[in-house]
C-alpha cells in the first residue's frame, strides 16, 4: 500500500517513522516526490493544493491531518472516497490544556502579574474562585468534551453548546437556537471549538458578544472564520468584552500589522491549541488504515453534508 504525506506544517520524518514503525508493509510518498500516481491509494493530508487528491486516480481513502476539515471540503475537485478525521489523544490533552490555560490566564489575571513583575511592583489583584466563573463551550464533540471535563476537574460551572442533544458528567448540555441563548446568557468566559461550517462561520459576532454578560471573555480556537474580528475590536474598545484569547485567525499566519496583533486586551497564540503530534496520532492513522484493509467500518468518517 502506498500512502501520499502532504502538509507544509507537520513534520513528513517524524510522521514517515511513525507510521513505518506501526506499519513496516507502507510505503510513504512526501509531496512533491508523489512518483507514479496510479500507486497511490491513501493520503495523510493537510491543506492539499485544490486537486492534488483529484489527480490520484486509485485514491481509496483520504485521512486528514486536522481534526477539522473544511478545507478539504471547499477543494470542489475532492474525490469521493472515505474521508477520515483526526480524533486522537495527544491532540484532545493538547487543546484540554490550551483551554484551561487560556481560562485560568483571565481567572488568575497572568497578563497582568506578568506585567507587574517587568515593573517590580508587588500587588495582590482579587480573582473569583472558580466556582464563580462560568465557562461556555460551543462545541461539545472531541475536544470541546475534553475541554469541559478538565475545566470541571477544577471546579469551574461548565455548560456546552452542541447541534444535537448531548450529555456530559457535570455539564450543563444545550443544544439548538434557544441553548444558544441560554449558554450565551450565563458564560463568563465563551469557548469556541466548533468545526466552521456554513452554520458555524461568524458565530463570534456583535449579536453574541452582546449576549453575553458585560465583562466576559471570549477565547477562539475553532477557526478563524468563527470570529467577525471587527465585531470583537468594538466590543473590547466598548468594555463590554473585558478579553480574548485568540489562536486561529482568518488569515493565517495573521499579518504583523493586524489591528489584534498588538492590542493589549488579547491573547495570542499562532495556531498551536491543539497539535497533530505524530507519535500518539500515528496511532489513528494506523488503525483507520489497518481497518481500511481489512474492509471494517471506519471511525470518525466526516459527513460531509453536515460539514464536519
Ligand atoms: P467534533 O466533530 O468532535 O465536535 C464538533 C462539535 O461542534 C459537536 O459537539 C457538534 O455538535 C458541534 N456543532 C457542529 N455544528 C454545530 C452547530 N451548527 N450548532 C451547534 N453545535 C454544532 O470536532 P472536534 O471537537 O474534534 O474539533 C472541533 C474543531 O476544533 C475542529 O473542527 C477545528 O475547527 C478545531 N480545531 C482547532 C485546533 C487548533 O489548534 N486551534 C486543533 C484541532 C481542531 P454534535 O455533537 O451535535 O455533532
Ligand atoms: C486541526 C487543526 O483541525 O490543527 O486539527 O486546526
């Protein structure tokens, strides 16, 4: 079996070694050395050229290197065979810790101790035990569930928000229009980590923000197209957003001159929040192949009428 490897981000060694160790029969081809096309039957992917998949004419299953997938789906050219998502552990822990980081940083006030050590200045700030502080997450799947179930470790009130009806030990599980409304209403800090689909894209807007209490904090690491950021800029100059913390962007990699770039009221971080790590998550990439060979049912298929 031949596999194709593309993604300017992810480490092509490391992820050859990996799946070689678990797999010692794959042979693993990296763009742009792709050789003869007919060969290939698989592809480990992330952000392929609009088609690249269109021009491998034995292509039988496309595996994705992100857990989100919207942009193979814009690529009209995709071929229709399986295409699989990656769900694994080290990418979950990564984007639980993310999370929790991001919400004890406003909780803890970091920037701002931070800031005062640079000054010298020795100054207890008041925070709310973490009891007090509700946290909502849009987005209750893999990572959102991962998010909330370190969140409620620590004794944060957690609700989530998702398409369908979801349970979840120690969540407040909403679903549709009116849990919208109801999470929006009683978040003190609002996650997003919903997949960006035609449903989902700038969900983070006046509307929302609006909604939420006054002095709440927003934190992205869904996508960039989540975030109407003019919307964001006015509700943090207004005071009625008192942060955010920001990982995914519009434009990635955001340009230097960005008006968030350089505002003292957010986070950033250049798309980290959750990393395809290629030890544990070779581990997927294998099982989903070794299935795949043996005709066995695929886990974490996208459906791509749903978007995700
Ligand atoms: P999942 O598919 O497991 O979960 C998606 C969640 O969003 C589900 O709870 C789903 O509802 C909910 N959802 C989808 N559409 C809607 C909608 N219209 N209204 C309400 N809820 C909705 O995805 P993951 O948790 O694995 O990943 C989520 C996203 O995180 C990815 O798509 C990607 O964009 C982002 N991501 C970002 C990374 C980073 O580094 N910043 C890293 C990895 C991922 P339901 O449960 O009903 O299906
Ligand atoms: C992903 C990502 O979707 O890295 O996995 O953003």
């Amino acid at each position: 079996m031949t596999l194709l490897f593309h993604s300017a981000s992810d480490d092509a060694r490391a992820w050859t070694a990996e799946l070689n160790r678990r797999l010692p029969d794959l042979e693993v081809r990296v763009t742009p050395d792709i050789g003869d096309p007919a060969d290939i039957t698989c592809a480990l992917v992330w952000k392929p050229p609009p088609g690249l998949l269109a021009g491998l004419p034995n292509l039988r299953l496309i595996l994705s290197l992100g857990a989100g997938v919207e942009p193979l789906l814009e690529d009209p050219t995709l071929p229709d065979v399986p295409l699989v998502r990656m769900v694994a552990a080290g990418l979950a822990e990564d984007m639980a810790g993310y999370v929790t980081m991001e919400v004890l940083r406003w909780q803890r006030h970091a920037d701002a101790y931070a800031a005062q050590q640079r000054a010298g200045q020795w100054r207890q700030l008041p925070h709310r035990p973490a009891a007090e502080v509700r946290v909502g997450l849009l987005g209750l799947g893999e990572l959102g569930a991962a998010a909330a179930r370190a969140l409620v470790a620590l004794g944060f009130p957690v609700a989530g928000w998702s398409r369908t009806p979801r349970t979840l030990p120690g969540v407040t599980a909403l679903h549709g229009p009116d849990g919208l409304a109801t999470l929006l209403a009683g978040s003190d800090m609002l996650v997003c980590l919903l997949p960006l689909t035609p449903e989902t894209r700038d969900i983070l807007n006046r509307n929302t923000f609006a909604a939420l209490p006054r002095g709440a904090v927003v934190i992205n690491a869904g996508r960039g197209g989540h975030l109407v950021e003019e919307d964001l800029l006015a509700a943090l100059e207004s005071g009625h957003i008192a942060g955010a913390s920001l990982d995914v962007f519009r434009e990635e990699p955001l340009p230097a001159a960005h008006p968030l770039f350089g505002h003292p009221l957010v986070h950033l971080t250049p798309h980290v929040a959750g990393v395809t790590h290629p030890g544990p998550c070779a581990d997927h990439v294998a099982d989903t192949i070794r299935r795949h060979r043996a005709g066995d049912p695929l886990p974490n298929l996208v459906d791509r009428r749903r978007g995700y």
